[in-house]
C-alpha cells in the first residue's frame, strides 16, 4: 500500500520533468525557426530597399 502510494506522488513528478524537456526542446526549436524567420525578413527588407532605390 504504502508503495504504491509513493509511485502515486512520483508519477506526476515525472511526467512534469517529461513535459519540461519537451517544452524545453519546443521553446529551442521554435527559436531557431523565428532566428530563420528574422534572417529572411532581414533578406527581404534589404532587397526591398534596393528595389526602391532602383525604382527612384
């Protein structure tokens, strides 16, 4: 009884430390991609820059 009760308050530790990793992995992929996001935007401004520049 007592033993099962321990896992009982156990398991939900576990799955927050399982949940925290897979965030954790979420939030570092979702910042890699807004990093790849800005550098086009970045690309685009830039290129649209020149156009209005040409256009002048």
């Amino acid at each position: 009884m007592a033993k099962g009760a321990s896992d009982f308050l156990t398991w939900p530790l576990d799955v927050t430390l399982l949940n925290a990793k897979v965030t954790h992995q979420a939030v570092v992929n979702l910042a890699s991609v807004l990093q790849e996001v800005v550098l086009l935007l970045e690309e685009l401004a830039a290129q649209h820059d020149c156009h209005k520049v040409s256009l002048q």
